[in-house]
C-alpha cells in the first residue's frame, strides 16, 4: 500500500528547528539563483563535490511555465554546477518514481527515462519506488543505467533487492567515494512492501554499510538517505567513519549544514526548490556548502530533458489536459493547511467517498463517517475558483488506493483519529491532527506528547464505544494497525482519484466549505456568565494561565451539528479576568435554541510559552504555535444553553 503520510512516519523532534527554514538568504550563485552557505573553497584533486538530490516524487513540473522550477531546469543546474566545481557528482535520494498523477499512469516508467538522462553517481532508494508493487519496483530498477542504492532492504533470503546495490565504491578525481542508501524503519507501514522481505533498521544497516565500504578502500562515505531527520543522528552518533548524510525523507529544508559526532549532515528539502553543494576533502571534512535555491528566470530548461517531458506530458494532456468540473471556491491542497486543519477540500474528498460508498457498496443505505489522511493529498498547490482540469484532480490523488468501506466500532474510531495526532513537543511541524474527516465532528488536542480526542460525534449524535458504525476511508488507511479488526464490506474496483475526478464531472460544479468538524483545542474554559442586552449576547470566559492574549477576530460559536456564528468583537480581559466574547443576539439564541447542542466558543490565543514550557536542545523557549498554518494556539468555552437569554424559557 502507497505511502500517503510523509510527515508522522517516527516521532521526530522539534528541539532542531533552528537549522530549519523555507526561507533563504546569501549571495547569487554563477547568476543561477541565490545560493545560502559559505563562498566557494578552492578545490582539487583531493576533494569531492557532491550535489544532492532528486526527491522528485514522479513530477515533472512543466518547462513551458516561467513562474516555477522543473526537472529540465534542474537538468541544466545540475550540469552547470558539474562543469564549473571540479570532480563534482549528483547524488539521488529516492521517492523519484511517484507520487503523481503521471506516476499513477506510468508506474514510474517515466522517471527512469529522466534519471537515466541526468546520469546520477547513484541514487538511494525510497519507500515511493515501491508504490506499484516489488516486480514493478525491480524492473524499473532494472532499466536505469546508474545504480540504485539501500543497504537495509533486502528480500527474504538476505541478498539485495533486484536490480540494486546496497552499496558502491566510485573514483572521483583522486578521492574513491562509497555511498550507500538506507529507507525509513516502518517500511513495511508506508508503501506496497512485501511483508516476507527484509527492512533493516537503519542504523544497523549502516554501521555495516559503511564498514564494508571502507574494507572496499573508500576515502570519503556518504549516506544518500531516505530515512527520516531525527534517525541521522542516531547514525551519526552510531557510525564511525561516516562523513556525510545527505538528503532525507523528513522533506527537511537547512540554512546551513550540521557536523554531528563528526557526520556532515545536509538536507535541502524536496523536487526542485533547492540543490544541495557540498565539498569534502579526501578525509572527509568539510570544506564548503551551498544550498541553492534555483531562480527560474535565470536557467533555460535542458533541450533533452524538455523533450522526455513533452512526451509523456503529451499523452496526458491529451487525456486529461481539459477541464472536468469548476469549483466555486478555493481548494487548497497545501500540506501545511491538511495536516493542520480542517479544509474545504478535505471535506470534498470524504463527502465524495461517502458518496461513492453509499452508491456501490452492497447493503449500505448510509455511511456514517469518512477519514481521509492528509498526506494523501499530494500536489501541495492552491486551485480555484475556477475550472480545474483531470491532470489537477489526479495531482492531488496520484496514489493507486481504493475505496473500502468497513464496519468499525465506535471506540476504534475515536481510536484511529488519535492515533494520527503530531503532539508537542515531539512533532516537527507543531501539533496537527493530520487527517481531514467526513460525517463527524470531534475535539483535539496535541500536547505532552500525546494526542487527546473528546467530544467524538457522528453523524450529529454523540459517538458510542459499542456501536457499529459504516466508515469509508482509503486502502492505505485501511491497513492502519487501528483497522486490523474491522470488517471490510466493499473496496472499488479503481483508484480513489480517478473514481472521484468521475463523480466531480458529473456535478459539474461544486462549493465545498469549511464546516467545524475539525476543532482543535490548547487551551480549555467554561462561560462565567451570559449576559444580553437589545442586540448582543455577550459570554464572559474565564481566561487559563496559558492565555497570554486573546486574538481578536478569531472568536466563533459552534455546535455539534457544526452551526455556528462569528463573534462581532471580543472585550480585554474583564472584570477579574474574564474575556468578554460578543456576539449578535439573534445569532447566538438560534444556536441554543437547538437540542443538546454542546454550544462551545473558540477562539485564537497567543500562548505563554512558559506555562507550556518547550524548550529546544539548548534549553531556550521554542517559539509557539510552530505549525505553519496556525498563528495562535485555541481556546475552547463551554457555553450552557440553557443560560443563553433569548432561547426558549430564557
């Protein structure tokens, strides 16, 4: 099953951020683009310059567009880096064959084609290689004219995967260079791996790698790695005689490099933002490092490369380049915006599977609830309003996964929306729930650690531990160890993208909205006190020690049907502490005026940083809330009905 989850795959520490930015700063590079790091060192003989890496995710990008990079012109980078630095090399660090809508297509055939053109030193092999399965995986191998790499992978009887290595010795100039690759540790989880087949851990697996490669006469190894940030420096700190460790599976984007235990760690995010430079001596240190981020109006896209593009970019667009249906409002299908928080596109994909299972799956009048894991949604673009074409759809659902419905227990629902939580302080990229939902609405939380869920409803009723509930979700999610028990009902013939991209022709138009199934929830209070006069209603909430500021414009009512109403103002702090919350009194009473409506106000907060007390590896405070998609951290009220004047009795 496909990988569709790329940031909760180990538990990853936030105490590194600091080496970690989008942004980037320094001097022009050879009028190539900006180029963050140290000038170049003088070079020679007896150094090595490794530029790194592929991370392409089976995309293209598109040389006939001016406004963004693409492989063609990161053909053209690379080669012209390769020119000028002498005994330079390009290292690749997997997940090149998919996901993508022409990855979906092609099975990756198209990367091999691309890869062979750029004609890496090798490239390491990633969990997306397997995304089709391990005969597609190995013949795609099998094609390429430069060597795959992992170290960790083997089949059942302990030999290489086919059509790989698990490591190579390469002279560069005067330096013999090994590399070896290594995958993540829960390979099994996040891709169409064979459970009979051998995943090492990664540190083991390269303590050996390298041992083997300095027995083979290596001066300089390199680690062209697909495992995840935090595991380099478990293997730093394990492996002796390891010089560097470029790229990673984590996405991770440096300002400079580390040298940890010794171990030159870079990592340049993914595709064709930036490129990594790094020059080592022959005994492995470290001379100088760039990271270039490309400036496209400065590189004319590679005539090769643009013509493999043009071709299998032609038999796309055939198919799939016109317009299927037009969205009435903005779909965002940012990784930064689904793992965090509730989208109207996230809530698009779970109606539509709800749909389809309510349409196909036998017996089933009604489904009651739909997950949709955020890392599924893969293109990280923005579209509409506007029309969206078939090659759009199919970017942001390039995954192979099925629809299947099941039957769950209630209690393995609240289970499953846990299990997918990123708490402080372990999370990277800050708290987030990391799924998007359908028919349900629920609380969450992510602290200490841990990820909390409350107030579970499905379908508008409060959930039931016991009760069986009709569930949709995609073939990756169902092989979620929370599912093992459940009973599978039906599972589409096709892909989820494909399946969906149908039904949304058929509608021809759609609105989608955000509609507070997804609440989360830092910080909690009660109503002291509800109070009306003409035209407002105004709810006084006691403020927790972890409120350093209310954000004004943030503050909202809501439901457990999810009906809600936008605050007109909020008030200071108030009589002894108290946050005046206002709200139109016509607005607020309709709310209550509802059965058990479990009326709650949120609103954004700047958090006090030291009552929540994060701190990084130097022991200073960590800048909250961390995820790039929130500002402030949230407050949740309770706010009894019954005492809202204007309801019914009141």
């Amino acid at each position: 099953m496909p990988d569709s989850d790329d940031s909760l795959d180990t538990q990853e520490s936030i105490t590194r951020r600091n080496v970690l930015s989008a942004t980037a700063g320094g001097l022009a590079a050879g009028g190539l683009g900006v180029a963050q790091g140290g000038t170049v060192a003088a070079q020679s003989a007896e150094t090595v310059t490794i530029l790194h890496d592929s991370h392409f995710h089976g995309r293209f990008g598109d040389p006939t567009d001016d406004r963004a990079m693409d492989i063609a012109r990161y053909q053209t980078l690379i080669d012209d880096l390769r020119s000028a630095r002498e005994n330079a090399v390009f290292l690749g660090i997997g997940d090149d064959l998919a996901p993508s809508i022409m990855g979906l297509i092609h099975e990756g055939e198209h990367m091999v084609e691309a890869l062979n053109y750029l004609d890496p030193l090798a490239v390491g092999v990633g969990n997306h290689e397997f995304d089709f399965g391990i005969d597609v995986a190995t013949e795609r191998f099998a094609d390429s004219t430069f060597p795959w790499v992992v170290a960790n992978l083997r089949t059942p009887d302990g030999d290489p995967i086919p059509g790989t290595e698990p490591w190579i010795t390469r002279d560069v100039g005067g330096v013999t260079l090994g590399v070896f690759g290594s995958g993540v540790r829960n390979f099994y989880d996040i891709t169409d791996y064979p459970a009979d087949y051998q995943a090492i851990d990664p540190v083991t697996a390269s303590e050996a790698a390298t041992a083997a490669l300095k027995d083979a006469g290596a001066d300089v190894v390199v680690l062209a790695s697909h495992t995840n940030h935090s595991t380099h420096y478990e293997i730093a700190e394990a492996v002796d005689d390891l010089d560097a460790i470029v790229g990673s599976h984590s996405e991770v984007t440096m300002d400079e490099p580390e040298v940890h235990a010794g171990t030159v760690i870079s990592e340049v995010g993914d595709e064709f933002d930036h490129l990594g430079e790094l020059t080592l001596t022959v005994d492995g240190d470290l001379v100088d490092w760039q990271r270039h981020d490309p400036d496209v109006a400065a590189l004319e896209p590679d005539d090769g490369m643009a013509s493999i593009v043009s071709t299998w970019r032609d038999q796309l667009e055939a198919e799939l380049g016109r317009e299927y249906f037009t969205t009435d409002v903005t779909l965002d299908a940012r990784f930064d915006t689904n793992y965090a928080k509730e989208s109207a596109l996230g809530n698009l994909i779970c109606d539509l599977m709800m749909e389809y299972a309510e349409a196909n799956a036998p017996g089933v009048d009604e489904v009651d609830a739909a997950l949709q894991n955020a890392g599924g949604i893969r293109s990280n673009q923005v579209y509409g309003p506007g029309g969206i074409t078939g090659l759009e759809w199919l970017d942001i659902l390039p995954f192979p996964n099925t629809i299947v419905t099941m039957e769950v227990k209630g209690r393995t629902l609240q289970a499953l929306l846990e299990s997918q939580i990123a708490a402080l302080p372990w999370s990277t990229f800050g708290a987030q729930q990391s799924v998007q939902v359908g028919g349900v609405q629920y609380e969450w939380s992510g602290h200490d650690g841990d990820g909390q869920v409350e107030a579970v409803y499905v379908q508008g009723e409060p959930l039931d531990p016991d009760t069986t509930y009709t569930f949709t979700t995609n073939s990756y999610v169902a092989g979620f160890d929370e599912l093992a028990d459940a009973d599978v009902v039906h599972e589409s013939d096709g892909p989820q993208g494909p399946i969906t991209l149908d039904m949304l022709e058929a509608k021809g138009t759609v609105s989608p909205s955000v509609e507070h199934r997804i609440l989360r929830v830092d910080a909690r209070t009660d109503a002291r006190q509800v109070t009306a006069d003409r035209d407002r209603i105004s709810v006084f909430l006691e403020l927790p020690a972890a409120v350093e500021g209310p954000a004004d414009g943030t503050f909202y009512a809501v439901t457990r049907t999810g009906d809600h109403a936008e605050a007109q103002g909020i008030r200071g702090r108030g009589e002894a502490g108290a946050l005046r919350v206002i709200f139109d009194r016509d607005d607020l009473a309709a709310l209550a005026d509802t059965e058990e409506p479990d009326l709650r106000v949120f609103g954004g907060f700047d958090p006090d940083e030291g009552y929540y007390d994060y701190r990084d590896d130097d022991g200073a405070l960590i800048d909250l809330p961390v995820a790039a998609a929130w500002d402030t951290f949230v407050l949740r009220g309770r706010v009894p009905a019954d005492e809202v004047p204007g309801r019914p009795g009141r």
